[in-house]
C-alpha cells in the first residue's frame, strides 16, 4: 500500500469524502500514468502534424549488390531530427533500394501525422516515376511503386522532390553505414563495370 503525504491525503478527502471515491480516483491516475510510460519506453513518437521533410535514399554496391536503405525525417518548423533509420536489405538492384527507402520513410513519417510531407530523394527516376512522368517498365519495380501509391493516400498533402545527391548527404552517410558495418567478401558480387547509379525506365 502507498502511503500518501499528508498534505495529499488531506486535500483528495476535501475533494472526494467517500473512501470509495479516492480509490477510483486513484485508480486512474495510476492508470494513465502507466500509460504514458508504456509509451515512453515504447519510444512512441508524438503527434506533430505541420509540414515535414523526409530524406531517402537507397544503394546498393554492385548493382545488383549488397544494399541499403537511410531515411532521414525532419520538422523544419522546430530545426530537429525527428527519426533517422538505416538498414540493410540485402541482394538488391540500386532502384529496388531507392523504393525500399521511400517506403520505408513514409511508414516512419506517417507515425508523426504531418499535414504536409516533403520527400527528397536524389534518384530522378523514382521521382518521376511516383510523380506520373515516367512509366514504370521494370516488373520488379511495379508492386514498390503500387505500395507507394497507396502510402501517399494516407496523407494529406504530399510533394516527392528530386535533390542534388550533395543535399541529400545524411541519408546517404546511413546507407554507407549500414553497409559498411557488414561489409560483403570482395569476391562474392563482381561488380558490374558502369552500373551504379544506371537509370532503368
């Protein structure tokens, strides 16, 4: 049993006199407060709404290679880093891994519940791609670009801009990094003379 100050005890008996009343009273404070610190250890992300920006990018070394995937997600209206993610997924082609990081940054992105998302990524294909302007051909790109559609229904407002790679430099240090805390044997994936970065409508 938890004994109360007496200050406590005096003040919740002035406000509820029935014994019966105190202890449902305390009963939920007791029961928001575990709420609130499942949250916290949960690490569960406040609403923030406003306008935010989300930086991705996806690489991969060899092409197909080893790949990854930053993102890098920011409330411009505070100058903070609201969540910054980065992962390895494998034996992938660069563009599987650029749609791997969008998606990833608007299920991250989506948590936050922005009224405005602004996407940066340094890959002009997907950018056109989710834009509208470039068809998508590939077959293994296809079911990315679908999921992608049907993520940017749940928001708002959202803007998919294409960035110089030197803008984009934090989301592709994660990428670097996750991939160079595994690094692959070197003879395992030849590389392919010319391929990174190659762009593939």
């Amino acid at each position: 049993m938890i004994r109360l100050p007496a200050s406590l005890e005096r003040s919740l008996c002035e406000h509820f006199p029935r014994i019966r009343d105190r202890e449902q009273f305390a009963a939920r404070v007791l029961e928001d407060s575990l709420k609130q610190n499942v949250a916290r250890d949960l690490d569960m992300p406040e609403a923030i709404g406003g306008t935010l920006h989300l930086f991705t990018d996806g690489g991969s070394r060899g092409n197909p290679g080893e790949s990854a995937i930053g993102c890098v997600l920011e409330d411009p209206a505070r100058g903070i880093t609201l969540k910054e993610h980065a992962e390895r997924i494998g034996i992938e082609t660069n563009n599987v891994a650029e749609y791997k990081a969008l998606i990833k940054g608007l299920e991250i992105a989506l948590q936050f519940h922005p009224n405005r998302l602004l996407c940066h990524l340094d890959s002009e294909l997907i950018v056109r791609q989710v834009n509208g302007e470039y068809k998508v051909k590939m077959p293994t790109l296809q079911p990315l670009f679908d999921e992608i559609q049907a993520r940017s229904k749940e928001f708002p407002d959202i803007v998919f801009k294409h960035i110089p790679r030197s803008d984009n430099h934090r989301a592709d240090a994660l990428v670097n990094k996750a991939l160079d805390e595994h690094p692959r044997p070197a003879s395992s994936m030849p590389r392919v003379p010319g391929s990174q970065g190659q762009m593939f409508v």
